[in-house]
C-alpha cells in the first residue's frame, strides 16, 4: 500500500518555522490523508533565501510525456540515490524540506493490513528531507515535483515497516535546503540515520484511512491496539 502522510500544522506555525510567507491559504490547509500525486508546499533555496513551492508529490524525470508519469517515483531510498545520475543530481543541487506532522505505515499480516501512524512524540510540526525536480510541459509551463528520501527504519517503526521517511531536525533545514552538495559526514549521520526513537510515537489508527477518500482528523485518533 502507498505511503501516506499527513499536515495539519496551521499557516502561521509552518511559515515561523521555516522562515516563509505567503498570501495562499489554500496552500497550507489541513491534510490528513496525502496520496502521492497530490500537491503539497516544499520548501526550496531561491536566491539564498527559503521559499514555499506547491508541488506535485512524485518526482517527474525531464524526458516525462505527461506529469502524471511521475507519480511512482514518490520515494526514494536514501542509501541508493548516488547510483543514479538524475537522482544524484537532485541531491547535489535540488534538495528540499517537506513540511509534516507525521505519517502512516501499515503492517501487513495473512489476514490483513493494520494502519499506523507515526508522529513525533511532541506532536509538532517538522520536516522531512526531500529532494525536486522542475519539469517542463508541452505548454512551456514549470511543473514542481519533490520525493520523500527514505531509510531504514529505527527499532520503533521497524515492527510496523522496515523504512521510514528520513526526519531533519530543525538545525540541519539550513544545510539541507542549501544549494552545496552535502557533505560525506551530513549524509552519512544525517540523512542515512533514522530519526531518534526516543522522539517519536507509533499509535494504531482507524482502517478508515485505507479510504484515500477519508481527510479528517479522526484519521489519526489512536484507537486500542
């Protein structure tokens, strides 16, 4: 099953944290079940300074017919992405933040597949590590499109799925953002490390969200496992 996530986080908290404005509500409305292919804020480097760019979550490879060739390629294995010249080059020059409160993984067992969602143990707002590409279409129009970068699960979600997005903590947007390539050491004890498990919280939540019509907050209300 696809990968999920969801923001909920207000305008306000989501432009303080990461030194943003803009006059679009619309762009910043809560979401509770985000599917890929769905447009979500990233936060990019233009001009040296962070700015919000609606995109589209699957990343479009520049020789795509049509955007929605695009939509498989919402995640990618951190461990893996030098060994593609595209995605290698995302990472050197294109990489962003991607604004969130958590996300949902489901195990999957004989009978069934039971959903979860997993958040930060303080329920804030944070941002997981992206990377974008800009395509171009038929019309001349610039089409943003990010992936998730993902790693191996720590020992908390590992029972649920063995990967997990890659989580930044908020002293590494900067670097992250930026337009340098990364370092060995940042990639190798940032990006390739899971996020602390001592920081984060796995609650079992409704098979509604299975429906990726369902978008309310009851969607990730723990239920008794």
């Amino acid at each position: 099953m696809s990968d999920r996530f969801v923001l909920h986080a207000p305008k306000d908290e989501i432009e303080q944290m990461f030194h943003i404005s803009s006059e679009r509500d619309d762009y910043f409305e809560s979401d509770y079940n985000i599917t890929p292919g769905s447009l979500h804020p990233i936060i990019i480097e233009k001009d040296g300074k962070p700015q919000h760019q609606q995109a589209q979550w699957g990343l479009i490879h520049p020789d795509a017919d049509e955007e929605r060739e695009g939509k498989d390629t919402y995640a990618v294995p951190a461990e893996g992405v030098h060994d593609d010249d595209w995605l290698a080059g995302c990472m050197e020059q294109r990489r962003c933040l991607v604004p969130a409160n958590g996300f949902y993984k489901w195990k999957t067992s004989k009978k069934k597949q039971t959903p979860f969602y997993i958040r930060l143990l303080s329920n804030r707002l944070t941002a997981f590590a992206g990377i974008y590409s800009v395509w171009e279409s038929s019309s001349g129009r610039d089409v943003y499109s990010f992936a998730i970068l993902t790693t191996k699960a720590n020992t908390l979600v590992e029972p649920v799925d063995d990967r997990m997005p890659v989580i930044l903590a908020p002293e590494n947007y900067d670097v992250w953002r930026g337009g340098e390539p990364l370092s060995e050491m940042m990639f190798n004890q940032v990006v390739i490390q899971p996020f602390d498990l001592t920081r984060m919280a796995v609650n079992r939540v409704s098979e509604k969200v299975n429906d990726i019509s369902n978008n309310s907050p009851e969607l990730i209300q723990p239920i008794p496992k």
